[in-house]
C-alpha cells in the first residue's frame, strides 16, 4: 500500500517538475521576444522606465506578446477538447471545418455587413464556425465504420467544400485580395486596440476547465456517457461553441494558426498520457511556447524582415505532424 502511495506520490512530483519548466520556458520566450524587432533596446531602459520605450512597450510589444500567448492556449486548448468529444486523435479545428466555416461567416460580414462595427463580423464568424463544427459532429455520428484517419478525412472534404464555396462567393464580389490577406497568420500587425478581442480566451478557458470532467465523459462515447446520467448532447454542443469562440475570435484577430490545435494536444498526451483535466495546463503552456519561438523564429530569420506565423508554423507543424503518423501507427486502426 505505501509503495503505490508512494509511486503515485513520484508521478504527481514529476509532473509538476514539468510544468514548472514548460512554466520557465515560456517566461524566458516571453522576455526574449520583448527585445525582438526592427527598434533595439536595452534591459535598463526598461528598468529605468524611459518614456519612450514604456510607450513602445504598451503600445506594441506587449499587446503582440499576450496575442501569441492568448492565441497558443486557446487553439492547443481547442483542439484537446475536439479530440476528446469526436474520440479521435487527428481532429482539430482545422480538420473538422471549423476554421472554414468561420472563414465563411466572415466573408459573409464583408459583402453584407461591411460598414458594420468590428464585433458583427466577429458574430458572424462563430455562428458559422459553429454550426460548420456542428454539421461536421453530426457527419462523424452517421458513419458506421469510423476509422480512425477516415474521421478527419470527411472534415477535411467538408473544409475545402466550404473553403471552393467561400472563394467562388469572393471571386463574385471582388473581395478575395481583401479575405485572404486578411485571414494569414500574422501577428506584425498587433498594436494596442486590435487584440483585445483575444481577452475573451480567459472566460473560455475558465468554462472549459469547469466542464473537462463532462467533456472526459463524453470522450467515453455516447452511449456510455448517456448511461452514466450526462446529459451528452448538452455537453458536447457546450464544447463546439467553445471552440467556434476561440476559432473565430483568433482568426478574426491573427488569422489563420495552422496545425496548432492537432499537433499540441498530441504531443503532451504522448508525454502525460490521456487524463483531461491534468493536460489542460501542460496543452495550455506548449502551445503558447510553440507559437511564441515559432514567431520568435520568423521576425529573427530574415531580419528586419518578418515571415508571417502561419508560414513558419505551417512548416513546423507539418513536420511534427508528418513524426506523428510515423510514430503512433495504431491511430490509424479502427476503434
């Protein structure tokens, strides 16, 4: 008995060893990326509080600096709750047409509501990525052999129906130039008054902590979770608007984040196994850490240059995902 105690002890220590580093790490990114960019200055300057550089501070390289860290936990988050709910490892929000569908909502708010305020376009984005989400959960719930790479598969197919959609609407208002440098992951652009949108991640980010137990439930299928007196429909419906949130508040924001939501969740469940609630921190800390050296990565590589985060991560994250397939090859067999 008191060596089970004491096994179990050893594990509870060393993961929190480990997230104090993930801990350290982003502190150490989150620094260094403060002193990144085309204006150069010192640690005393800010020490000293100089006028300038304070100015500097608040107006750009702190509002860029909490976008990457908002914009890393909401998707890495996102993505560990669509794997949990649709039961399989490859779904995220952009394998399940969600960020599709929010790209919809928001070509909709450019040809109908263009002279509108800032927040309808943003509406219109999660009502879409919602009930795209929504078509797609229903679309898996229908299939009777659900492999485990044929599920993502159809969110794909539908993604790229409602993306042909999307452009074909585009090409017919003459808006495409504007939708689509408009939707590229980039953060060069964030200055104070145009990432307080992100701000919403810390509500969500509480809910979907209070609900992980619901949402570990309904991972067990829905018939069990029905059995064990959850109301599976309820909840699951909670977790996609969740999601449509975070999706459409980030790419209305920063654009489009590729791979963060599929690889991220992967990877901490391949360190600290499949237990929700326990990965909520450890998902939420790699993904801000990712996206922040990602960045870090492309303003320093083609300096005073800056490769948008949706390129560099695309690279990065199809490798990751690409060691992913090659490593875990019993995802891809039937459940």
């Amino acid at each position: 008995m008191f060596v089970f105690i004491n096994i179990i002890n050893k594990k509870r220590s060393d993961d929190l060893k480990k997230t104090y580093i993930l801990f350290l790490i982003l502190f150490i990114l989150s620094i260094t990326s403060l002193f990144i960019g085309v204006k150069q200055f010192e640690l005393v300057d800010i020490l000293t509080l100089s006028e300038e550089v304070l100015m500097f501070l608040t107006m750009s390289r702190i509002p860029r600096l909490l976008a990457l860290i908002f914009t890393g936990i909401g998707l890495s988050l996102s993505g560990l709750i669509m794997q949990t709910i649709s039961r399989n490892k490859f779904v995220s929000p952009s394998t399940a047409a969600t960020i599709d569908s929010a790209r919809f909502g928001i070509l909709i708010g450019l040809i109908f509501f263009a002279s509108s305020a800032f927040y309808v376009k943003t509406i219109l984005a999660f009502l879409f990525a919602f009930l795209g989400t929504l078509l797609f959960m229903k679309l898996i719930s229908m299939l009777k052999a659900k492999n485990m790479l044929l599920i993502p598969l159809l969110g794909i197919v539908l993604g790229t129906l409602i993306d042909a959609l999307t452009s074909l609407i585009a090409y017919r208002f003459d808006v495409i130039q504007l939708l689509n440098s408009s939707l590229v992951g980039d953060f060069s652009l964030i200055v104070q008054g145009r990432y307080e949108l992100l701000y919403i991640m810390i509500p969500v980010v509480i809910i979907l902590y209070l609900y992980s137990y619901q949402f570990s439930i309904a991972g067990l299928g829905e018939d069990v979770s029905k059995n064990l007196g959850l109301h599976y429909n309820q909840v699951v419906i909670i977790g996609i608007a969740l999601v449509a949130i975070i999706s459409a508040t980030t790419i209305i924001t920063v654009g489009n984040i590729p791979f963060l939501g599929l690889i991220v969740p992967n990877i901490v469940m391949m360190i600290h196994g499949n237990h929700l609630k326990k990965n909520m921190v450890p998902t939420s800390l790699f993904g801000a850490i990712l996206v922040i050296s990602t960045d870090i990565v492309g303003r320093v590589i083609i300096f005073p240059y800056e490769i948008p985060i949706g390129l560099s991560l695309g690279v990065v994250g199809s490798l990751i995902f690409l060691y992913l397939l090659l490593r875990r090859p019993k995802y891809v067999k039937q459940t």
